[in-house]
C-alpha cells in the first residue's frame, strides 16, 4: 500500500475538465450515453487486521456448576468446545449427565425452598443488580470469549450481545421489589423450579433473556447452555460466584441433547422455557403435555422483510442486509425472505448487490469483520444443502467474490433471486447468510405471501406512508413487526412467536409474567 | 420533490455510526491520512482576510509540513477580493484557488449580482467556484428557479468548476437535503462538486448528511454515468473525523472517489491534526502542543 500520493494524481485527473476538456464532457452529457457506469470496491484502501486483543480469560476445561460450586460431571467425561473460525479447540466442557441434572434440580429445589423464594424482593433485586453490574466491568473480556467460541463478529458481540445481556439483568433488577405491580390486585408468585434450554446462536443474550427474569420472579434455574457455545455459560458462572448469589439459584449444566432432555424431562421442573428449532420444540411439547408442566417456546422464524417502492431505499437496504447477514443469518428473527414490490425489485437487487460488495468476511476478532464465522460445521452443511436446494431448484444465486479465510466455517453472503412460494429455501428455516427474493405486486398480495408459512416470529415493513405501516402491522402474522428498521431489540418490550414460532414472551411486563404465578 | 425518494433519519444515522466505528490503523491510518491531506481545501473566509493572511495560507498549502514527504493540500478557498493574492502565491504549483461567490454566504441578492460576482472571481483567476444555493426560494418550494439559478451559475463558471453548497442545516430534513443534492446534480458537468455548507451557520457537515449526498451522488451517476465530486465542509475539525468520512466514501462510492478530483474537505484548522497524527503514527509519539497549531495559516 502507498504511503505517499503520487503528484501526477493530483488535482485535474480523472475528470479532464480543469485542463480545458470540459466540452468533452459537456458533450458526454448531452448524449447520455454509457457505458453501464459501475462502483468500484476495490482494494485502493486495504485496512490493516485489527483484532481486539482484550483477554478472554477462557479456562482450559469447565466443570458443572451445581448448588454455587464447580463440580465434576458424574460420568468423568468432556467434550471440545471448538472455535469455528480456526477449527481450534477452545476449551473442554463437562458432559453432564441424567444424575447430574438431577443434583442440578436438587440444589435448585433446596435453594427455592430454603433462601430465594422467602427472600424480599428488594434484597433479590439487589443480587440481580449485582450480577448486571460485574457483566458490564467484564463487558469485553465476555465479549471476546463469546467471539472466540461461537464466531461471531466482536463488534456484535461487544455492541450487542454483551451490552444487551448486562441491559435484561437491570431491567429485571428493577421489577424484583415491583411485582405486586404486573397484575394489580392478584397475588404475584414465583413458579418454583424452571429448567431452560438455550441455543448456540445467542449464547450469553439467551442466558440472560432466560435467567434474569426468572431469578428476579423468586424462581430457581437449571440451564443447559447449547453444546458449541457453553463458555460464556460457565463464565457467567464464575461471575455469579463473584456476585455472591446464593448457592443453588441458578444451575447451569452443559452437554448435548441427552443433557438437555433429562433437563426438560426432570419431574421437579415447575417449568420449562426453550429457545430453539421448531423441530426439538415439538418434540418438548409432546413430552411435556404428559405432565402438565408449563412451558414457553421460543422456535423458529422465516420473516419477511417487506418493502414497498416508496420506501427509503438506502435504509431498507441496510435493512434488509442487516436482517440476514446480522450474526451470520443465525438469528431466530432474521429477515430471511425479502418480499419487494415488482416495480422496484430490478433496481433493489442491484443495491443489495453493491452493498454486500462491502461486507467484510472473516476473522470474527478483527474489529472491522461484518461477517464471522458459521458456529459448527453442521451448520455449515445444512446451509450447503439448503444452497444447493436452491440452485437446483432454479433459483438464481449470488455470491460476492470476497475472499474467505483458509481455515475454519466460513460461507459468503448469499442471495436467491427469482424464488417462489414452493422453493425450499422460501419455506425452510436456513439459519445462515442466506436471502431469499420474492416479489409482489400489491398490499394484499405482500400479506398474503409474508403470512403463508408456519412461521410467525418477526416480520419487517418498508415503506414512507404510516397508514400503511399500521396496516401492514396488523395483517402480518408475527409477534414483532419493524417498520422501517430490523433487527432492534429492548428488555422493555416483549419478544415471541405466532404459529409455530412458539409461543410465551420474553421481555418486558409480558414476559415476566410468564415467570409468575397468579393466585 | 418525491421523485427523489425519501430518506429514514434513523436509518441514515445508525449507518453512518458503522463507519465511525471502523477501526484504521497502521498503514492504512497512513494512508488515509495522507489522502485526506492532499484533499483540503484549505480555507479562510473572514472578514478580516489580509493579502498578508492568504500569502501565508498558501504557503502553508503548497507546503504542509517541514517533513517534505507531505503532499500539498487540493486548493484554498477565499473570498473573491484575495483571488490576486492567491493566484500569485500559487502560480506553478497544481493547488487551485477556489473562491466563494454568489453573495456567500447568504446568497441573499439579485441573480444578476451574484452572476456578476461569479464572473469576476473567474476573471480574477479563480479555478473554482464555490456558490449558495438560494434556500430561500427552495424552502418556498420552487425548485425549478433554485435549478435553473445553479445552471446560470454554471454557465457563468465558463472553464471554472463549481461547488454548490446546499447549506443543509438551513435545509433541515435529509429529504430535502437529497432533492437538492439532484436538482443541483441535474445540471452539474461531471468533475464539479456538490458541498454541505458555508461555515457560517450552526450545524455543517455531519457524517450523515454527508451519506445523504453521496448516496445521491452514486445513484446519479448510476443513472447517468456523470461523476459529481463532494465535499463536506464545516465541523471537520480532527484526522479521526476525517478518516470516518473516507470510510464512508470507501464504502459507499468506491474508490473512484477517493482522491481530490472528486472527494474534498472545506477545513481550515484539520489539516494540523492531520499533520499532528502522520507524525505521530510513523514517529509512535505525539509532538509537544505547540508544534501544530489550531490555525489554518500557521503550523
């Protein structure tokens, strides 16, 4: 790279018309003739690697944490953690098995009973407090580890996830002294034991989505981070201890899904809050329907991003690039089918196009990656296969030509032009970089469309006219719809599914009620 | 108006935010930094300009720095009466002389004056031409007499390029920044520029509105294939700001636009911080204060 301009660039090239030519160009202009002007995102202005370098402070080999101790799993055995961006082991985790989920409940049990349920709210809150106050001074160090594990970009673990987290703990902090305040004039009570189970997407953000309202209610936890990404789990563990919580309250148990059915089989689970696929969801449901047990379910998603041609162009294509490359496209919500009004889908796709030519793939450490890595070559190979679904399907396909890292899960920015209803890649949840693009001609037809698949989590509308954005907030059968933005998450207000998305909420008045007794 | 699509004020600012977090260093922090040199207009429009004050400017300009390996700046930008004074200092040399004109920075008279003030600054040498649009007639909604007065000006240009300075703060929303960002591109040759602000009013240049008009820029030349050059002025006070803006260009024009034809930075006291961080990036050490000054003139 040059570090010095070359005179002969100065001033009056490339445009001629300080040196008297402007007549050509004068003439240029009349004629309106061109070749088809394209932007080039070359390499002119390399940026150097800038890799966060804060400590991570990840442990070679995490035990169990039951009853406020770390202990070893019953069975002696461990498993890799790996680090999708270098295929490098991060660190060993416990496999925990049906006995240890057991002593996890137990220690829940005897904590529920003995200390938190009786505890006033104001001193529980306290606790809550304290745990979102050492998440915040530890904010990097977290966010770091959250990148080495699971491969997300560190600017989104370190502007989002990490800070997002921290913002659930005190806002559940403040509602512990307030409950009688959810129902007026109903006695508000905790539920007792609830065993959650959280995916590998948002390891720390789904923690806390799950563990600060339910310890804020008065419940007790047994959580089984997601196999690929417990780190963070086992680090907010440590932290717990830091904070002083009181032995038992919160359990956290790792391992794979033997691990996670005996967590959500276990016969002392008041209840059962999952996030996850839809497929594992069924499958908890059914189980659970024998007993009785409460549940909530937080499942897939397949969102429209709806995008009408008055909309604000630039912004529903940071949108919309926003909604599926966020997180690699691993994000229940993601906007992954791009419903665009016919009359400007041509000149919406180019735009996509250009923007995604400045996407910047690679190395998740680096402060300046927008996309990082695939969380686990299994993921990796389910969106291969979706991919190729599409292509064989006769969707049409684009790639930028970015160049991805020699080692580790990565996979470019994707997207699927000339898709219909009946594609696979328009009905099936793909869980990664992965657009499809769909068109429409009017309103109707735009909710008709966004409404026909069995998911119901987000959707998003694009559009300068208001009354059309309540309409459209309306008809679209999703638990959140974004106007004219994706992807904006806040404690205070409540997030969920319709249809098969699940249903319960997280956040906000809504989901704290779905931590609660009303007597 | 509509025809020129709305903006999300929202939507525009979180973008910006992107590339103010970008993270530059090392070589590339070099690069940019030098980059961002060779593309000051380095500017002193008060009332106080001396013959004196611009001959120091301009020295300042063909020379930044003691350290030779600095480039000079793009161009100076003055009043019209110093255009003698600039032209003298820097003849032989590539830095041009911009001048404002068109009753800057109200633009508050008749055509036929500001016509003649144009004319004059041509005639006294000046390559360039920095003018106001007339907000008050836009703001009346009568876009078709603020366009046919920029295409008046450019006729009055002659071999001259010109700026066209929206003075987007009096203009307020980033709809109306991006309709006059078209109405002035409509009937702008390719190599003249469009340009934020005057300096002389609260609020110039921003991040933002600054995307509002490249974006305006890139759609136009997508359209048409005619590349309009930018240039924010005002508040673009430190080399960090200034990096935060090439990435912006970076990113959204390419790298078609990053050079001084088609990319400038109306600043005066910039280029020290400018020169302050080169230093201290290739020496690892900032300099004592008092090594660069805050004034446009001096080091």
């Amino acid at each position: 790279m040059a570090t010095t301009i070359d005179p002969s660039t100065h001033v009056g090239d490339g445009n001629g018309k300080q040196d008297g030519k402007h007549d050509d160009d004068t003439k240029k202009k009349s004629s309106r003739k061109h070749a088809v002007p394209e932007l080039l995102f070359g390499d002119l202005w390399e940026f150097d690697p800038a890799p966060e370098t804060a400590s991570p402070n990840i442990k070679p080999r995490y035990d169990l944490f039951i009853g406020g101790q770390f202990v070893a799993p019953q069975s002696g055995q461990y498993f890799d953690s790996i680090n999708p961006a270098t295929e490098e082991v991060v660190s060993q985790i416990a496999l925990a098995s049906p006995g240890d989920v057991d002593a996890a409940y137990y220690a829940a049990q005897m904590a529920y009973e003995t200390v938190w349920r009786d505890m006033p709210g104001r001193e529980r809150g306290k606790y809550v407090y304290r745990i979102a106050r050492l998440l915040q001074d530890r904010a990097r160090e977290f966010a770091v580890a959250e990148t080495i594990d699971g491969g997300k970009p560190i600017k989104e673990s370190r502007d989002f996830d990490v800070p997002m987290a921290a913002a659930h703990f005190f806002y559940h902090a403040g509602w512990a002294d307030k409950l009688a305040y959810i129902a007026p004039g109903r006695r508000v009570e905790p539920i007792g034991v609830v065993g959650q189970v959280i995916p590998w997407n948002f390891p720390l953000l789904m923690l806390a989505w799950k563990i600060a309202p339910a310890i804020a209610a008065g419940n007790c936890v047994v959580l089984k981070p997601a196999e690929t990404t417990s780190v963070t789990a086992m680090k907010f563990a440590e932290l717990l201890q830091d904070a002083g919580l009181p032995d038992g309250v919160v359990n956290i148990v790792t391992g794979a899904g033997e691990t996670g059915a005996a967590v959500v089989n276990h016969p002392a689970a008041k209840k059962i809050a999952f996030t996850g696929s839809t497929e594992v969801g069924k499958i908890i449901m059914r189980s659970l329907a024998e007993r009785g047990t409460r549940m909530t379910m937080e499942l897939g998603g397949k969102a429209a991003n709806v995008v009408f041609e008055d909309a604000p162009i630039d912004q529903a294509v940071e949108g919309v690039i926003n909604g599926i490359f966020f997180n690699q496209g691993h994000v229940c919500c993601a906007g992954s089918r791009l419903l665009v009004q016919e009359s400007i889908a041509d000149m919406f796709v180019r735009k996509l196009r250009q923007r995604m030519a400045v996407l910047r793939v690679g190395d998740p450490l680096d402060k300046n990656t927008d996309v990082g890595a695939i969380n686990s070559r299994e993921q990796l190979d389910r969106i291969c296969d979706l991919v190729e679904s599409g292509i064989s399907e006769g969707a049409e396909m684009f790639q930028p030509s970015c160049a991805l890292p020699p080692r580790g899960y990565f996979y470019r920015p994707t997207i699927f032009t000339g898709v219909t209803q009946s594609h696979r890649i328009a009905r099936e949840e793909i869980f990664g970089p992965v657009l499809s693009i769909l068109t429409f001609r009017t309103m109707d037809e735009a909710v008709e469309r966004a409404n026909n698949t069995m998911y119901g989590l987000s959707a998003g509308v694009w559009t300068d006219k208001g009354s059309r954005i309540l309409r459209m907030a309306t008809d679209l059968k999703a638990g959140v719809v974004w106007a004219n933005t994706f992807n904006k998450f806040d404690p205070t207000s409540p997030f969920g599914g319709y249809k098969e998305s699940g249903f319960g909420r997280e956040g906000g008045r809504q989901g704290l009620l779905d931590y609660v007794e009303l007597a | 108006m509509e025809q020129f699509g709305p903006v999300d004020r929202v939507g525009i600012e979180e973008r910006v935010a992107k590339f103010a977090s970008r993270s530059i260093k090392r070589s590339s922090k070099l690069w940019g930094l030098t980059t961002a040199v060779t593309m000051v207009d380095l500017t002193t429009l008060e009332g106080k300009d001396t013959p004196g004050k611009v001959a120091a400017l301009c020295r300042k300009a063909r020379r930044p720095s003691d350290d030779v390996t600095i480039p000079p700046v793009a161009a100076v930008c003055i009043y019209p009466a110093l255009i003698k004074e600039a032209r003298k200092q820097l003849a032989d040399t590539p830095i041009k002389v911009a001048s404002v004109a068109t009753a800057f920075p109200s633009g508050q008279s008749s055509l036929k004056v500001r016509l003649q003030e144009v004319k004059y600054a041509v005639n006294a040498g000046a390559d360039e031409i920095d003018m106001v649009i007339n907000r008050g007639l836009f703001l009346a909604g009568e876009y078709q007499a603020v366009q046919d007065e920029i295409a008046a000006v450019v006729e009055a240009c002659g071999d001259a390029a010109l700026k066209v300075i929206l003075e987007v703060a009096e203009l307020e929303t980033y709809d109306n920044i991006r309709a006059a960002s078209f109405l002035a591109m409509q009937v702008l040759r390719p190599g003249d520029f469009i340009k934020t602000s005057t300096g002389k009013v609260g609020g110039a240049a921003t991040l933002a509105n600054t995307q509002v008009m490249i974006e305006a820029i890139r759609d136009f030349y997508l359209e048409t294939g005619l590349a309009i050059g930018m240039k924010p002025a005002g508040g673009i006070k430190t080399a960090k700001q200034a990096l935060h803006y090439l990435v912006a260009v970076k990113e959204s024009l390419g790298d078609a636009w990053l050079n001084n034809s088609r990319y400038r930075f109306g600043a005066s006291s910039l280029l020290n911080d400018l020169l302050r961080q080169i230093h201290k990036e290739r020496s690892g050490a900032y300099q004592a204060p008092y090594y660069f000054s805050e004034a446009a003139e001096s080091y």
